[in-house]
C-alpha cells in the first residue's frame, strides 16, 4: 500500500495575530512505496510529527493530497484509513491486561470471540509476550509495554503503520535491541510503514530510505548510505554523524575527477555527479561546469570529510604528509579513540579504529594527517549557508 503526499502544505493559524501563523509543512512531494520502512528525520520543530499526523488523519492540509494505494484520504478522518499509530507514550489501556489492550481493535470490529482469542495468541507470539496475556500493564517493563503497543498496532493489519517516536522513553541499550525488533518484524510482515525520529542512528538502523527535514521542507531523500556518503547540503552533512568541513577552491574539474586546493594543497576528488548521488532536486544550473554539475574552476567549494575516514599517525622527520596539526584532547571510549586535532587554528575530529590495536596517541603530539579521497563529497558553497 503506497503512501503519496502531493505537494502537502500544514499553515497553523494565528486568528488572533494573523501575522504569526506558522507553516509547519511547507510544499512536501514524497511516495513511500508499498511495503517500505521510511524514516522522517529531522531536528524538533522540522515538520515531521505534523507531516506523520497528516498521513494518520489527525491534522488535514492546509493545502495538497494525500493517497494511500491511490485512493485520496486527504479529508477522511482516521479510523476511515486503515492505519495504526505507535505513540511515544504507548497509549495502552491501564485497566486492560495484555490480552484485554492487544484484542480491543478486534472486538471494536466485532469479530467471534475465537476468532479474537487465536489472533491475539497469534500476535504475542510474534512479539515475544506470549505466555504474558493477563499481566496488566503495569507489571511490565517500559519494552514490554512497547510490544503490547507494537502488537495493537499490527493485529487489525492496517494498511500502513505509523510510527511517532515510539523508542525514545526507553534506556539506550533497550531501545537498540527494539529498533531492531521493530525493523525485523516490520520486513516480515511486509507493512509499509512510515517512522519519525530525531535520532539519526535510529534512522539509519530502520530504514529503507530517510527524508531529512528542515523548516517544513525536505533536503533530501535517500538510502542511510545515500545520505550518509553523499549528502544533498550542509545542513544534511552536519545532520548525520559528524563530519569535518574542508573548505577549499576549485582548480580544474572534468567529468570524473576536480582538483580542489585547501590550503596550499591539491587534492583530486571524486565529482558528485561520477559518485552516484545526485541530490535531490540537483546542483544549481547556473555556469554549469563540462562535467555537467556546478563546479567552475575558481569556485570555493567544501570537501565533506567523515572523522572516521582520517588517517593520523605521528610526525616523523624528514616526513611529507598531506596535512598536519597538534592533538589537543583525546577521548578514549574502548571500540574507538577520538582526536581533536588542532589544524592551523581549525579543530578537527578524527575517530581510529581498534586503539587497543593502534594504540592511542597522547595529548600535544604532533601528527601527520589524511584521508581516502574516495571517501570524500563535494558541496558547492552556496549551502553554507
């Protein structure tokens, strides 16, 4: 069952101020394709809770189209679109067992007692709570709770399943044993489903595809490694994981290959349009360059560079690396050791691999520093801003 926003627009107003009406859904196209996880992803106040509650019936549009399997819903009220809801507060009946909460959509429906009875044994063993049915809801723990949700949730088979930030009220070693259970029950169930979350690593482990908000408005569209490798401006860069911002100045540029110097040095990077990864809506066309995309010899443009791609290693004499700089503080967290590396004035992150292998290098040491240039993705400087 595919989900369709045409051109969905969501004004909240102000009758009293007119002037401070806010858009909180401004313009979003997507298709999220029948039986595909998509993550709307985005900072607080981005849009994505209005954007979900819209595809639920909770919110209408001020403007635009919704169709679920093609079917306009746009003005139907919830219960009319076969969709359920996993709410961050779980929303469960105290007063219901385990049983009693899970089987309430079904007898709302009016379907035999046993036919109740067997799908609801049916579910909690899907959810891993069989053996739980007369607990209350209270005797459960905050994950427990969350599969009771889960299970009312996916026992009336909706159409599509919603999910608003259903993890984050639990500790962070459950809610990644969840997300995973989330992501392996919603592939074999095969329900397309539609997910909001703040936290990119939640994105990333869910998804089949994220849409990255900002002010109402998507910047992006695309797999966790679309979005991670190649993102579609800075905002996206810095969004996802952390990266390192090298600024630089287009030297020459062809279909496969720009010459970029940073800093007295000339660096040979992949061009965005030989990486694979357009982003969406494209580069700006004004002086396109003979590879077709943005780049101008003479154009500052930034090297997006992920701290865990830096390769750093000791100053030696005699030694020619691409750049160095100082170590001002190490951060040691067991997988992996984190440098803050003064360059020239600018502090730079770099994440090693296996420092027990390594080894860590200590505070003031003097290091020789570079990356795969494969590894790396150009922005134009316009989205700098």
């Amino acid at each position: 069952m595919s989900v369709v926003l045409e051109d969905v627009r969501k004004v909240f107003a102000n009758p009293e101020r007119p002037e401070r009406a806010v858009t909180a859904v401004d313009g979003i196209s997507l298709e999220i394709r029948d039986g595909e996880m998509v993550t709307l992803l985005g900072p607080s106040g981005c849009g994505k809770t209005t954007a979900l509650r819209i595809i639920a019936g909770f919110e209408t549009p001020t403007s635009g189209r919704v169709l679920i399997a093609g079917e306009d819903v746009s003005h139907l009220p919830p219960h009319a679109r076969n969709t359920a809801m996993v709410f961050q507060s779980y929303a469960i009946f105290p007063h219901l067992s385990v049983a009693g909460n899970v089987a309430f959509g079904l007898e709302m429906r009016g379907l035999p007692k046993g036919k109740i009875a067997s799908r609801v044994a049916e579910i909690l063993d899907l959810v891993e709570l069989a053996g739980l049915e007369h607990r209350s809801p209270e005797q459960l723990s905050g994950g427990q709770q969350q599969r009771v949700a889960l299970a009312r949730a996916i026992i009336t088979e909706p159409r599509v399943l919603l999910f608003d930030e259903p993890l984050s009220n639990l500790d962070a070693k459950l809610r990644e044993q969840m997300r995973g259970e989330v992501r392996k029950l919603q592939r074999r169930l095969r329900i397309t489903s539609v997910y909001v979350t703040h936290d990119q690593a939640e994105a990333m482990a869910l998804s089949d595809r994220i849409v990255v908000m900002r002010s109402g408005r998507v910047q992006q569209v695309g797999s966790p490694l679309e979005i991670y490798a190649r993102p579609a401006n800075r905002f996206v860069a810095d969004f996802i994981g952390r990266v390192n911002f090298l600024e630089g100045r287009v030297a020459s540029c062809g279909a496969d290959r720009v010459r970029l110097t940073v800093r007295g040095r000339v660096l040979e990077l992949p061009s965005p349009e030989s990486a694979g990864y357009p982003p969406a809506g494209g580069y700006p066309t004004a002086g396109r360059s003979p590879s077709g995309g943005w780049l101008r010899p003479g154009e500052a443009a930034t090297a997006v560079v992920r701290p865990e791609t830096i390769r750093v290693a000791p100053l030696l004499p005699g030694a020619d690396p691409l750049f160095t700089g100082t170590i001002r503080r190490v951060v040691y967290l067991g997988a992996t050791a984190e440098y803050e590396i003064d360059w020239e004035g600018t502090t730079l992150l770099a994440v090693i691999g296996s420092p027990l292998e390594q080894g860590v290098l200590a505070e003031g040491t003097r290091v020789g520093w570079d990356f795969p240039t494969a590894t790396t993705h150009l922005l134009p400087a316009e989205s700098t801003a």
